[in-house]
C-alpha cells in the first residue's frame, strides 16, 4: 500500500492556535481541522509508492523561492460546508512557489489537479452555512514548506509532516 501524500505550508503554530480558537468562536458546528493540522496545500499527490519519497524530496530541494507574508483574509464556505480561509491577493512568492513545484512534478510524470491553484487553509468541513460571516484577517510569515502524509488515525485525518525545506530569505 503507498503512502497518501501532498506538498503543503504549514500555518506557524501561534497563528494556527489564534485562527482555530477564532474558527470555534463561530459554532458552526461540522468538523474542525485541529489547530496543528492547519495547512495550505501546494500541490495533491495521492496514494503514492513510499520508494518515491527520494524523488519527491529531490523535486522540492531544487525550488528557489522565497520567504514572504501571507495575508489570510479571504473566507470561504462552500456548498457542501467546506470552511476555507486563503489570500484575497496572493503573494507573487506563494505563486512562484507553487508554480515551480507543480512544473518539477509534472516532469516526473506525477498527475496532478488541472483546476487553477486555489490557495486557501481548509478550517473545517461540513459546517453549518452561515451567510454574512465577516472575513478575519491574519498574517503569516512563511519560512517553509513540507512534505505531508495524510492519515486517518481513526479519530480523523491527521496530517504528518515528512520533510520540510526552508524558503530563501
Ligand atoms: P481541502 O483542504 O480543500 O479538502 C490533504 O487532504 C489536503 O489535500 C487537503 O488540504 C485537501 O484539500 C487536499 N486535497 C485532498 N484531495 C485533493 C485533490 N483530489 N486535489 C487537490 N487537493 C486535494
């Protein structure tokens, strides 16, 4: 059986805690992402062979991109209750970022989603939906990203980072 995984940004662990205590303060009900699974996805692999890992983690050691700051202050819900909070501009770094790893990959020969990149950080799904929800707004410096496993642990998904790699200053 391979291993179930995606490049992804994970939210800075302060950060992370103030949006999941904002999310909670909003009730609607569903089922939230833990603060510490907080994470923007970069690019979905799926079930992959873990004898690709090598491969993978050459893809991602030759990204040069950048640090930058990510304003996270657009909210979404989506018909089926998805809650999703991302950029209403994203930076030109995140793009970059993105952009570089989805050409490596695409090279390898790794499938990926066709639909355009939205970035957004997943807070909870299936909620209750609620319209006029004002939009938060919180900042974010992005040092990293990683390479994740996603598991279910039962409980829910827990998100596992492998590997992770610093972005330029
Ligand atoms: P979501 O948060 O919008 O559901 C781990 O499952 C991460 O990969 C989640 O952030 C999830 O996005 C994303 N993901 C899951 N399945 C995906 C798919 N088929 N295509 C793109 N992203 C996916």
């Amino acid at each position: 059986m391979g291993l179930r995984l995606f490049f992804g940004i994970p939210l800075p662990h302060r950060q992370a805690e103030i949006i999941a205590a904002w999310r909670d303060s909003l009730t609607l009900r569903g089922r939230p992402v833990a603060a510490s699974n907080l994470h923007l996805t970069l690019a979905f692999l799926g079930d992959q062979p873990a004898d690709r890992l090598a491969e993978l983690s050459e893809i991602a050691s030759r990204i040069e991109a950048s640090q930058f700051s990510l304003t996270l202050d657009r909210l979404t819900i989506s018909h089926h209750g998805l809650l999703a909070l991302g950029p209403a501009s994203p930076p030109s770094a995140l793009l970059d970022l993105e952009s570089q790893l989805r050409e490596g990959l695409l090279a390898c020969g790794y499938p990926l989603d066709t639909r355009e990149f939205w970035p957004h950080v997943t807070l909870a799904r299936r909620c209750l939906i609620r319209p006029g929800l004002s939009a938060p707004s919180y900042a974010c410096q992005i040092e990293r990203f990683a390479l994740y496993q996603s598991i279910n642990d039962g409980r829910g998904m827990a998100y596992i980072p492998l590997l992770h790699w610093l972005l330029g200053r």
